[in-house]
C-alpha cells in the first residue's frame, strides 16, 4: 500500500463513515482500536482520532500516549479525539452544561488557514459531544467557533510539535456537515501531503501481485454463493492464479428459482474452475421439523461444511481455503468494545479452515461492499452480478418462517420470482438494497370466486442502505405493489395475502430470521 491513512476508533458510531469519506478522496484508510496502535511506517500519512461515547473527564476514558503519533505524522481529531488532544496538552475541557447535538454553523473563523481552504462562511456542520473545550492548550490556535461554541476549530502553532496538529468539535464525515469532504480533503491532500491515487484499478493491481507472492504455486479452494462478494473475491484470485484456483457452488435447496444453473451458467461464462453440488435433498432431510431460526442456521452450516468437506477431499493438494470477507465484518471482528451481543448467527460459515487445515486468504477483507461492486465493474464482471441485492447465506430458510418442506420452499421461489421480476420490470430493481419475499406462518380467509380460502400470507421486503448496517424502508410504488400482490395471489397457489413491511433497521433487522 503506498500510503493510507489511520484512524483511531475510540468507539464513535461514526467511525466508519470516516473511513469511507477517506476513501472517497482515493485515500486508502484503515480504521484501528485506540489500544492497538500500528508501526507508523513510511506508508501512514497521518491518524485520525475518531470521536467516542467516552468523556475524557470519566474514569473510564479510553487513553493513548499522543506523543507516540505527534511529532511524527500530522494528526486531526474529531470531538472526542480534539477534546483528548486539549486535555492531554493541559487545555481546559469540560462538562456541557446541555449535549451539543444537531446543525450549527461556524460563524466565527478567527484565522485564515489552509484547512479551512474553500470553506464558505457559516458553513452548516454537525456536533454531537457533551464534552466541550472552554481553553486550548498553550500552544495551539483558535481557527473558528460557532454562535454557541468558543472552540469548533483548532491547530497547533506552526512548528510546535513538529507535524501539524488539528481539532474540530464536529463530524466532517456525516453529510450534515456540508462541507465536511472539502475540510477532510484539505487535511489529507494540502497538509497531510496524499496524493489520492487508490482507485479501483490500484487496488486490483496491488492485491493480484500481493496474491501471487502469498500463493504461489499452490492450490486455492473457495465455495460461491453467486453474491457480490465471492464473484468479485472469485475473479480477483483467478486472475492471479488461474487453474489453481477451484470453485464450488453448492445447491442447498434454499435458494431463489432457477438460480442454482443460472449461477452456473453466469461462471462458466468468465472461465472459471467451478463444479456445481446438487446437495438440496440432504439440507431439506437435516431441516425437517426444525422452526427455531438459530438452529437452521446452525444446521445449514454444518451441512454445508459436511458437503464441502466431501468434495474438497476429491482434489488433491488444496493448500488455501477462499473467502469473500468484506472490512465490516473485519471491523466488527475487532470492537472496541469486545464482541458485540449476537444478534443471529453471522452468514458467513465458519469451521472450514480448522476442518480442512487450510490456510485463509481474503482478497476483499478491506473493501466496504460499494468498493467491491467498483472492483467488480473495473474487472469487466457482468452488471447482473455486480448488481446482485445481498441475499443471506441460509437462503429462502430464513424467509420462510417455521419449518421448512420442499413444497414451502417452491410456494416462496415463485411469490420471490414474481416480486424481483417486477422489480427489474419497473425498473425498480437498481434503487434499492435489498428486497425478498417472506412466507410466514400466518393464515387468514380470504374469497376466491365464490369459495371461501384460509391460506397463507406473504410479506415482502425492500430496503435502501448504504452498507447494510442501518437501513430504511423503501418507498415503492402503490402501483408496483397491487401489480405484485395480484400476481402473486392469482399464480401461487396457497398464498390468499401479501403485506409488505415498513419497518426500519433498527429497531428491526432486514432479514426476519
């Protein structure tokens, strides 16, 4: 990596935004817990200390040692991260007497700076602290305040410390701050010195050399989904190593209509080592009479690396295990505050390399998801893939709510068909996340003709998201929806009533298992 930036996570909910408003400037960032501070090699132009729950005036404020970063890089910190640097400098910080939460606008600029280059006057930013500077340590300078805030912004004295120093009591990173990009881009670029040039093509060069040095002449192993992630992560190292990389596409019996040879269809198409594994019988058997949604999860992992296992032992000489590993699932990996509350079991299946006694390697492990689909695109992978809405690794068993049989499963594939369809149709498809159908284990009566029904109901599910962390209900069309909901009612047999879901994540999840 020829430069990147460090960001110092103190646990802000918004650290990973910063990462991505970095990234947008084609700055590589990688976001690191405060406690584990990286070797500042010649590669980190700077380090960003990120905002934090935290008061520095609690106990349990969460340290670090400044003088192992200042001096040495240029440093910003954002709320917390500028109180830290004030109070760690003897400034004065204290408790707001009320949370400075919501717009603002920096009114007052005291100074002219280059940080503050192309910034208009009153530009509206976003603050979220109790804490707040009420005296900058000696020296530093004032840059600018808002109406209510002495302090918004602050550097140190030119050659002070010797690599500059800055503070900002708001977030440049939400979209809020409406010129947050252009103050972040005048850190990075006018003082930090970066020149911007990691881009979708950088990155493809740097990681397929960075794969032929790890692999070698040895043989790569990886199961695909037909998602986003392993296409992408598929082609990656098939470009790097070509035939010694071996595919598999397990047919669980869970996913949407047609998709299993569709999939296929779509691989062999870009030359890839792939074998396709009808295994559906076997999950369907595993999953009779099962309705607790941990224990299919649960289920449907351990078949899978049973099925897996079973075919890799037909190849000879696998020495790696690939993954499609995308940055939140290695943020989360590595919380600041310890493993978060399991909420369900993650998607993605464990126990292979352990299993295989393979190595891993994880061609997109610090690629956010609309990173991979720029990858993707710049790879020449096909649109209908690289478009491809997420869809969970259980499959259509964790729409389908209560126990799965082979007949609920077609009843789902064709009310799920029905709705995508029309998606695509509408051109709906594109502007929006996610979207599925759910079969849920409610029956109501309904009238078809002159005879009475009591059937079952299907919801259906669109949300828009930027990485699946949070996500809003999708606004569709009255229109879309009647066409949907009558397709599905007159050609699906057993459904008498769709709904469709306005809930948001959180408090709800995407998935309803």
């Amino acid at each position: 990596m020829s430069e990147k930036i460090v960001i110092l996570d103190f646990g802000s909910q918004y650290t990973q935004l910063i990462a991505r408003r970095v990234r947008e400037l084609n700055i590589y960032s990688e976001i690191v817990p405060y406690n584990k501070m990286p070797v500042l090699d010649e590669s980190v132009k700077a380090v960003i200390l990120s905002g934090s729950p935290f008061s520095v005036k609690e106990e349990n404020a969460l340290h670090i040692d400044l003088d192992q970063i200042v001096g040495k890089k240029p440093v910003l910190g954002i709320c917390y991260g500028a109180q830290y640097i004030a109070n760690f400098y003897g400034g004065e910080v204290m408790r707001s007497n009320k949370r400075e939460y919501g717009k603002a606008n920096l009114s007052r600029v005291f100074q002219e700076d280059r940080f503050l280059n192309d910034i208009s006057s009153n530009s509206q930013v976003w603050m979220s602290h109790g804490d707040t500077i009420k005296k900058i340590p000696a020296g530093f300078e004032l840059l600018a305040g808002t109406e209510s805030i002495e302090v918004a912004a602050f550097k140190s004295h030119n050659g002070n410390f010797g690599s500059p120093i800055y503070g900002i009591q708001f977030h440049p990173e939400v979209t809020h701050s409406l010129e947050g990009k252009t103050l972040l881009k005048n850190f990075l670029i006018d003082i930090a010195g970066c020149k911007g040039n990691w881009t979708p093509d950088s990155f493809i060069e740097e990681t397929i050399q960075d794969l032929r040095q790890k692999i070698g002449t040895e043989k790569v192993l990886m199961g695909l989904s037909g998602g986003v992630d392993s296409t992408v992560g598929a082609t990656l190292l098939h470009q790097a190593i070509g035939e010694q990389l071996h595919c598999f596409f397990i047919d669980n019996g869970l996913l949407r209509k047609n998709e299993f040879q569709e999939v296929l269809d779509s691989y062999k198409g870009m030359g890839l080592n792939i074998t396709g594994v009808d295994a559906k019988q076997r999950f369907w058997n595993e999953l009779s009479g099962v309705s607790d949604p941990e224990q299919k999860r649960k289920i449907i992992g351990r078949v899978f690396i049973e099925v897996f296992e079973e075919e890799a032992n037909k190849l000879d000489g696998i020495k790696w295990l690939g993954q499609g590993t995308i940055y939140p699932d290695v943020i989360e990996s590595v919380s600041v505050h310890g493993p978060s509350v399991t909420i369900k079991s993650h998607h993605n299946v464990g126990g292979l390399p352990d299993k295989l006694q393979l190595k891993i390697i994880e061609p997109l492990r610090m690629l956010f998801k609309d990173e991979v689909r720029k990858v993707g695109r710049a790879l020449g992978i096909s649109g209908k893939l690289i478009g491809r809405h997420p869809f969970p690794g259980p499959g259509l068993a964790i729409r389908i709510l209560g126990d799965i049989t082979p007949k609920k499963v077609a009843m789902l594939q064709e009310a799920d068909a029905i709705y995508i369809n029309n998606l695509r149709k509408f051109e709906l498809y594109d502007k929006i996340w996610q979207a599925g159908a759910i079969l849920l284990p409610v029956q109501s009566v309904g009238v078809m003709g002159d005879e009475r029904t009591y059937e079952k109901t299907v919801a259906l599910r669109a949300v828009n998201s930027m990485d699946g962390m949070t996500a809003e209900w999708s606004r569709l069309p009255h229109d879309f929806l009647a066409t949907v909901s009558s397709e599905i009612i007159n050609n699906v047999k057993g459904v008498n009533r769709v709904v469709y879901d306005i809930s948001t994540k959180p408090p709800a999840t995407i998935e309803w298992e």
